[in-house]
C-alpha cells in the first residue's frame, strides 16, 4: 500500500529511500533519536529496537514518500478503527 513501507521488521534494516527525500528523513530520524545512518553506497541503515521505533519508522517514510490520498486513507482507517473502541 505504501511505497517500500509495508512492515518494517526489527534490527538493522536498510530502507531503500530516493536520494531525494534520504536525507529528509534521516535528519528526522536523528530528532527522534532513532539510531540512523546515510551511507556512501546511497542506502539508508536505521536500527529499529521497539515496536514504537518501528512505528514511527513507518510513519516518517509514509509522511515522505506517501501520496496525499494514501495518507488521507490511513488517516481515515485509522478514524474508522477508533470508532470501533
């Protein structure tokens, strides 16, 4: 559903990110002191420890590389899932 994003695993992972948004992303990662890193070869490492860390892994890629109707469906599911508790 989401550009390369559909479940993030726990470890080091290597998330395949156009070098267009890479550093974006990094840099947010760094504010949120999820430990990250841009390497020569173009690819992104980031060390996902949590389920939390995966969370908001998934959720900083989405914000980046998502199209605006794909995240007003997340942002709707989401209400809709509420809605059911």
């Amino acid at each position: 559903m989401y550009p390369n994003c559909s479940y993030v695993a726990l470890g080091d992972q290597v998330l395949q990110i156009p070098l267009s948004d890479r550093y974006s992303i990094y840099h947010r990662l760094q504010e949120l002191m999820i430990t990250s890193s841009c390497l020569p070869d173009g690819s992104l490492h980031v060390q996902v420890n949590s389920l939390l860390t995966a969370i908001l892994v998934h959720s900083i890629v989405m914000q980046f590389l998502a199209t605006r109707q794909e995240l007003l469906d997340w942002l709707e599911h989401c209400w809709n899932y509420s809605a059911e508790f």
